[in-house]
C-alpha cells in the first residue's frame, strides 16, 4: 500500500493514519471539521490535500450512522481502489449500504477493537492498535484485492486480524463493549448526588468499575442507537441477575432462617458465576488467562519511585507479568501490585525486602 485516504479525523483515524504514515505510507486526510484535520495533519498524520488519482484504500473512520453514506460517495467519486470501515457496528452499515446501491465487493466492514476514553485527533497514538483484534466481517462478495488492502493495513498497525459474520460481531460487542459502557454510567451516575464523604472513600474497585464512565456520552448514544436490539438483550438479562440478587439482599436481611439461607445461596450463585466468567476472559497477549501471584509494594509518591521497583525486580531476575497502581486515600503514597509467575513469587519479595521495601499482605 502506498496510498490512503482517512475518512474522520477522530481518535481511530487519526491513529490508524499516524500508523501508516510511520511506515510510509502517504495519507490524505479528510473531515467535516477544517480544525480537526489541521491537528492530524500538524501531528503528521497526513496531508490535507487531496489525493491526485485514486488511492489504493480508504478508511472511512466516522459514526456508525454515517458510514454506508461516506462509503458510497468514496466509491461513486473513484477516490479509491478499496473502502474499509472502522466502526463498531457492522451489520446495519452493511445493510444500508446495499439500500443505497453500494459496491458490496469493494467495501469490507471491518472494526479495530481498541480505543481510549478521550476522543479527538489529540487522543491519537500510532501504536493505539498494537497487539489488538482488528475484526474483519467479509462477505461472499468481498473482493479479494479489498481484503488483502485490509489485512496489510491491520498488519501496519501492529493489530491482530479476527474474521466474523457482522451480525456476530454486533452480539459480541453488545456483551463485552456496549452493555460495560452503559453499566460503568450507571454506577457511577449514583456517585453524581452521593455524600462528599462518601465519595473520598472511593477506591480502586470504584476506580476500575467507573473508568470508562469517562467517555464522550456523544459518541456513545451514536453507536448505541446503531446497535440498540442486542445491548438490550443483553441489559434484560442483567437486569434478571439483579431483581435475583435485590430479592436474596433482602432475604438476608430477615430474621428467618430459612429465608437467610435462600439469600446467601443467591448472593453465592452470582458471584460464583461472576468468577466463572471472569476466569474466561483472555489473559496477556490474548492468551489463555494465567493464574498470577500478587506482591504489593508500598511506594511514596516522588519521581523515579516505579523506576527503582521495576529495576530492583529486574535485578532479581523475576519478570512483571502485569503492573496495578492503588492510591492512598489523603496521602502521598500508595500500593503497588506487581503480578508474577507464582514460582518467582518468594524470590522478588525477599530481594525487594533486601533493597529496603514494604512490602503488604493480599
């Protein structure tokens, strides 16, 4: 590939568009907002220009609800020889470019699975794909020409190719993306009014479980209103798990015995289910998850703190397998979860001991 063209300047285009101009591909830029592809192009993403003669792929990187149109103007005006997508739902562009008498062999559906909570060309890294799914939904009418353009593209940014039918994808994503965002903004909506006191206790399980809950609502209600069926299919079974776990909360509450037991049965059933599930999803690099032993270091917060850690456990021979930070609550210090192979467990707690750390028990 020598030559694309990138469709929205947001935080995926921009992205995808820092990746290929790294490895030397000339990019064209293009969006509805002159600002936007000024920043892109001042952060090298591309050009502003426009192409002179087709480009070999195009990379329409805008909202789901816009994309079939976005595509059909690329391919009526011959602006490139392959169109791709990069939205996060598949099936209903797909269908909606058969309604406006898209080209169906030369546009592949396709959706990079990574991001952040920030949005903008500012948000933008070249490596914000390295080592994620990037799925691609072929059809029977795909182009061959047009998948391979794909599957070079995925390999400049460093992600990992994943094949899926659209409408799978859509499934897929309601359960492990849409219906997380929503969940996410619903538990932290209850911190919006919640007591001041309450809130400085927050700490790092709220942190995690309220992260994404950072993200732009804007973007969000366009890829929900693209993908509403399944996310709510997904909603109305956990809403059942939570009229369960209301009813058990309140058995337990009871002064019954025999209540109090049904109650702890139920409040057992899905955190047991919730281990079940969680000990599924993936593990570093995509692997299957591995069971990882936890050494807490606690660790003042000055410059080159992290540093020595990393190196002190260097020096011992024990590699980091994962990295979490907790902070205290008030003060200028916190606690630091290494995650090692069980086995190097003793090894980099006694030479962390050596070199004068605290370490705290998990």
């Amino acid at each position: 590939m020598r030559t694309a063209l990138v469709v929205g300047t947001g935080l995926i285009g921009t992205s995808a568009a820092l990746a290929m101009t790294g490895r030397g591909v000339r990019v064209h830029l293009r969006d509805s907002d002159p600002q936007s592809i000024r920043t892109a192009a001042s952060l090298g993403a591309g050009t502003d220009s426009e192409p002179e003669g087709p480009v070999d792929l195009a990379v329409v990187a805008v909202p789901p609800a816009h994309v079939a149109r976005v595509v059909v103007d690329v391919q009526r005006r011959g602006l490139a020889r392959g169109c791709i997508d990069v939205a996060s739902v598949k099936g209903g562009p797909r269908r909606e470019l058969r309604e406006l008498g898209g080209d169906h062999a030369g546009y592949l559906g396709s959706h990079p699975m990574s991001g952040r909570e920030q949005n903008g060309p500012l948000a933008a890294t070249a490596d914000l794909f390295e080592g994620r799914p990037w799925v691609l939904t072929p059809t029977p009418e795909t182009d061959t020409e047009v998948l391979n353009l794909a599957l070079e593209l995925i390999a400049l940014c460093g992600a990992v190719p994943v094949v899926m039918d659209a409408d799978a994808h859509d499934r897929a994503v309601a359960l492990v993306s849409h219906t997380p965002q929503l969940l996410s903004s619903m538990i932290a909506a209850r911190l919006e009014s919640a007591d001041e006191t309450a809130v400085r206790l927050c700490g790092q399980g709220i942190r995690d479980v309220t992260r994404i809950a950072a993200s732009d609502p804007g973007m969000w209600v366009e890829i929900l209103a693209a993908n509403p069926g399944p996310v709510a299919d997904i909603l109305a079974e956990v809403a059942g798990d939570l009229d369960e776990a209301v009813r058990a909360l309140r058995e337990l509450d009871s002064a019954d015995e025999e209540k109090r037991g049904a109650g702890v049965a139920g409040i057992e059933d899905v955190l047991r289910r919730g281990n079940t599930g969680r000990a599924r999803v993936p593990g570093k690099h995509g692997q299957a998850p591995a069971a990882y032993r936890t050494v807490a270091v606690l660790i003042s917060d000055r410059p080159g703190e992290l540093a020595r850690i990393f190196a002190d456990a260097g020096a011992a021979g024990v590699n980091i397998e994962d990295v979490r930070i907790e902070h205290a609550t008030g003060q200028q210090a916190g606690h630091v979860q290494l995650m090692v192979e069980p086995g190097a467990a003793a090894v980099l707690e006694s030479a962390l001991r050596d070199r004068g750390w605290s370490l705290r028990q998990v």
